[in-house]
C-alpha cells in the first residue's frame, strides 16, 4: 500500500465497498456476456429455446453508479487522505 492511502480500520472502506462493485462488475458481465453466449450455444446444441434468467440491468448500473460516484464524492473531498 502506498504512503498516500493510509489504511482505514473501517470495515465498510476497506472491505464492504470493493466487495460490492466487484460483485457487480461480476453480475454485468454475467448479463452482458457469460448469458447470451451460452444461451445461444445451449439452443444450437439442443435444437429448442433455452430460457435464460435474467437480472436486472438499471439496477446493476445505478449499484456501479453509486459506487463510483461514492468513490468520486470521497476523492473530491479529500476523505480518502484524513
């Protein structure tokens, strides 16, 4: 870690926050990417429809939009460095 970036003892900083925009890096690509591709491989395999679970997308983009913009907000007012 480097000299700027103190550690934090609070868990939702150094623990919470990272965990919950990877999961929703993870869940975006699930939806944009990983599905399709085996929902279309699965119905060329099969010959039939396949019917695919999806989640939903405006809510996956507000969470990274939070996450982002609470990052943002943190480095605008210096909180990261106190």
């Amino acid at each position: 870690m480097s000299d700027e970036q103190p550690q934090t003892d609070s868990v939702v900083h150094s623990r919470w926050r990272p965990i919950g925009g990877w999961l929703c890096i993870m869940a975006i690509g699930y939806e944009l990417f990983l599905l399709p591709i085996s929902v279309t491989v699965l119905q060329f395999l099969s010959g039939h429809p396949v019917d695919a679970v999806h989640t939903d997308k405006v809510l996956l983009l507000e969470m990274v939009a939070i996450f982002v913009g609470y990052r943002s907000f943190e480095k605008y007012h210096e909180v990261a460095s106190k």
